[in-house]
C-alpha cells in the first residue's frame, strides 16, 4: 500500500511590478512586459522547466502574499494568473494564498479608495477557495480550509492596512486583533486534523537576521503562538513571508511550540545586507503523513529549497543561500542525546557508513534543521572522535576519525 505525502509548494514575496525586468530600478526579476521565453533568464519559465524537468508535483500551491509591487493592479492579475498556470504545472488541487502589504492598496495610489478592492476582484476568487469562504476570510480576516488530513488556517496579517493615521500608518506593520484570536479559537475547536498549517504574510515573531531596526512584526502575534502552543488544537506548521530571508525554527514555547517557516522571495532584488546572505528561492516540503505515528513525532517534513541564480536558472539551493538544498524539521532532541545513539550505532562498525545507512538505522535523523545537525555533528567530533561529512544540508558519511 503506498503511504501518503503531502507535498507544498511554496512561493512568496514575487513582487510582480507593471513594466520589464531590464529596468535598473525594478523591485523585481518578474515584470509584465518580460517576454518569459528563456528558462535562465525567467524565474517563472525557469519554474515551469524544471517541474517538467523533474517532474515536479505538489498537492498544493502556497503564496504567503505579496503576488504584485505597491499594489499595482496590472500586476497583480498578472501574478495570480501565473500562479495559476504554476498550480496547474505541479499537478496541484489547490492554490492557496493571502495578502501581502504590497497586494493592500494602503495609501490609496489608484484613487478608489478601496484597498483590498483590486484582491477581491480576481479571478479565479483570491484566495483560492469558493465565494462562501471568500467571504469569510474577508470578513474574519482569516478563513479554515479542511481537507481530508490537512487543516489550513489562511490568516490575513495585512487586514487592517489603510486603516490607521498619517502619524501612525497601519501598513507599516502586520496585525491580529484580539477579536481575531478570539474568533480563531473558537473555530478551532470544531474537528481536530494530523496536519494543521497556518499561512500568513507578517512574521508573528521577532525574525532580525541583519541586525537592522524592524517594525513591521505582527502586532498580537505573540498571542497568536501562545494561541498554537496550547496543544488544544494540534500541531502546526506557520508559513509566513515578508522578510525576504529563509529561516525554519521552533517558536518559543513548550514542546508543541509551532514550526515556523520564514519563506525566502521568489523574485524580488534583495537588497546588500540580505543577498550577502539569501538568494531568492522556491520551494517543496514533504510531510509524511502515514509514517509520523511509526516515527513517533507528531509534525515532521522537509523542505527542498532551490536557488534563483540569473543566466543559470533554478540551482540546488547552496552555502550562503538561507537554507541548505535539503533540509528538514520535527524531531526536537537534544544533540547529546543523538550524538550518543549514532556512536553506540557505530561501536561495531570498522568503516565509514554512508548517510543513506545512517538513515535506515536512525530515519528521525531526517528531521533535523541545519543548525541541529552541525550541532551533532560537533558533539560527535568532541565527545566520540567521530567524524561526519555534511552535504547540502544532510549527513553523507560519517566514521570514527
């Protein structure tokens, strides 16, 4: 009997702007008026060669927002038409998204007073579901997807943004309201689901990895972990954008604490401090539903992260990229701990093992996040005189030095 994969696609931050790419001043490396003809020049063809390249497939399609530049209502269609096409490429059932600050007509540029107007006007219905859930996400400011094993909770960060005064503009921050985390912990309530996703535009925490002043974190969203944390509605997965910058880690909290995942721009020109340090990137998370009870972990995945290099295309995601080519989350022990049981793995071993072994002994070690590994990996060099070899974000050989 074959197990089940869920398999999300991920592409955020595109900032799809009303002109071409050719442009010095483009806030991003997708413009209408490109001719999308070269897959090395194209991040979208690009996209489209290497799913029929490697035959690609996903269950569903997620955009945590930001589709188009300032709001640009050409573009903004453009975007979501692409999307489209790019879910119907990956084999796709569903495309989900929500809105980003720059999909909020927030300072009125296009004079129709009616910031989300242009949002609500596309076609297929934005954010991906029927007109009654449509509704309901505008209304609420978030909407729940059920699936068959998988809860989506779409949440709507820039809900208030053309709200606010000239003094304190609301669009330069993310929100949930206290009536919004109210609703939402009454809708929980009702049928609990193995995989719970969350996805929103705005990080709910503190995410700084440059060392700069930030004000645009969510406002509530420390209530909003507190709200996931409790363990009263399940296991949950936060996929959020904005930031431009990769970046998988545990929310503070207990052990039932949310995975976050900061989700790199598809497409944007990243500014120095950043592309020192990220490369825009797309990406595959594969949860595997079927074997968490056997793995004894109650949300685990991982995510294939490939990089936009122009002139080269999509690459395997490298050093220096935000995340490694390979990478993986839920297993949450100590590096001691793990350090200890691959030595006593290898007590009886003469030679080095390559990962792949490794991983037939020991398949929790999938679901570790780089800085989990390393840290392994040290403790094994310092307490074991072992020695582990490190590839694109997995063990490849590991052997006593």
């Amino acid at each position: 009997m074959t197990t089940r994969t869920l398999k999300i696609a991920v592409v955020s931050d595109l900032h799809v702007f009303n002109g071409s790419s050719e442009d010095s001043k483009s806030p991003s490396t997708i413009g209408t008026a490109d001719t999308q003809d070269a897959p090395e020049r194209h991040p979208l063809r690009g996209l489209a060669y290497i799913i029929e390249r490697d035959k690609l497939r996903a269950d569903l399609l997620i955009c945590p927002g930001d589709l188009s530049d300032k709001a640009d209502p050409a573009a903004l269609i453009f975007a979501w038409n692409k999307l489209n096409e790019l879910k119907y490429q990956l084999g796709a059932k569903h495309l989900l998204a929500t809105a980003g600050n720059h999909d909020i007509d927030s300072r009125n540029q296009y004079d129709d007073h009616d910031p989300k107007g242009n949002l609500q006007s596309l076609d297929p219905m934005f954010p991906g579901v029927d007109e009654a859930l449509c509704d309901r996400f505008w209304s609420r400011n978030f909407v729940i997807v059920e699936l068959e094993d998988v809860r989506i909770l779409l949440l709507n960060s820039s809900a208030f943004h053309g709200y606010g005064s000239d003094a304190k503009p609301e669009f330069r921050q993310g929100r949930i309201s206290s009536k919004t985390i109210s609703a939402l912990r009454m809708a929980l309530t009702s049928g609990e689901k193995r995989i719970n996703i969350l996805v929103c535009h705005h990080h709910p925490v503190t995410h700084n990895p440059v060392n700069e002043a930030d004000y645009s974190e969510m406002i509530g969203g420390d209530r909003l972990i507190d709200l996931l944390d409790s363990g009263e509605y399940g296991s949950w997965l936060l996929i959020h954008g904005h930031k431009h910058y990769p970046r998988l880690a545990y929310a503070s909290g207990g052990a039932s604490s949310p995975i976050i995942f900061s989700a790199g721009s598809l497409s944007a020109f990243l500014y120095q401090k950043i592309a020192s340090r990220a490369r825009n990137q797309f990406y595959l998370i594969e949860i595997p539903i079927d074997d968490l009870d056997a793995l004894d972990l109650d949300l685990a995945g991982t995510v294939t992260a490939w990089d936009w290099i122009n002139m080269s295309g999509w690459q395997p995601a490298g050093v220096g990229s935000g995340l490694p080519h390979q990478v993986g989350f839920g297993w949450r022990e100590s590096a001691r701990t793990i350090a200890t049981t691959i030595a006593k793995h290898l007590e009886d071993k003469t030679d080095v093992i390559t990962g792949e072994e490794l991983l037939i002994a020991m398949p929790r070690l999938r679901f570790l996040r780089p800085e989990e590994l390393e840290a392994v990996v040290r403790r094994l060099r310092s307490s074991h005189g072992i020695v582990a070899q490190l590839k694109d974000g997995m063990i490849r050989e590991v052997g006593r030095s």
